[in-house]
C-alpha cells in the first residue's frame, strides 16, 4: 500500500515504543523493515495489521547476535530511497522477500 510521511511518522512513533528499529521507505508501495526483540516484533506487527491502511507481513529472520539496522526507526526517502532499502533488506538476506513483495 501507499505510505505517505505522516504514515511513516506513525510507524517510527510505534516502532519507539517498542524499542524497535529498521527501515521505513515511503512510496506506493511503501515497505518497513523492523529489528529487535521477536516478542517486541510480534506485538508491533499486529498493531500494524489493526491500522486503517492494509499492510501485510512477508515474514521474519530468526535473530543475529548484535544489531544490523540503525536501533531508531529510519526514513527512507528521495530517488535513492528504493535502492538502499533493498540494500538494507539484503544485507539481512531479506532480498528474496522484497522481490516477492514488489510482485
């Protein structure tokens, strides 16, 4: 679904709260990425799912030792926004959702 910057500030708003960090890209579609505590991961994905706007889960990674995306919320935005989330996704080996997702 689309993802404009006031829905992106809600995401890293939520995100805060639970101690989560990522990715957010804006855009139609739009595409967040989240990292932290599987409960934690858990319990933010059902808020997300309850949201007005349609959003859907593609999956998760099992967790790593240490953290591999920024411990904030990130936006993502601009004529790069796209790449570097793909970036992002496949530096965690989440390339192979993101195309599934982009079909």
């Amino acid at each position: 679904p689309d993802m404009d910057a006031n829905d992106a500030n809600d995401v890293k708003t939520m995100a805060g709260k639970y101690n989560l960090g990522g990715y957010v890209k804006c855009g139609a579609p739009g595409f967040l990425v989240i990292e932290g505590l599987e409960f934690n991961c858990d319990i933010f994905m059902d808020n997300m799912e309850r949201q007005k706007k349609k959003y859907s889960k593609r999956g998760k990674v099992s967790e790593r030792s240490g953290r591999a995306f920024p411990m904030e919320m990130t936006l993502l935005e601009g004529g790069d926004a796209a790449e570097n989330f793909s970036k992002a996704c496949a530096s965690v080996g989440l390339a192979d959702k993101l195309q599934a997702a982009m079909r």
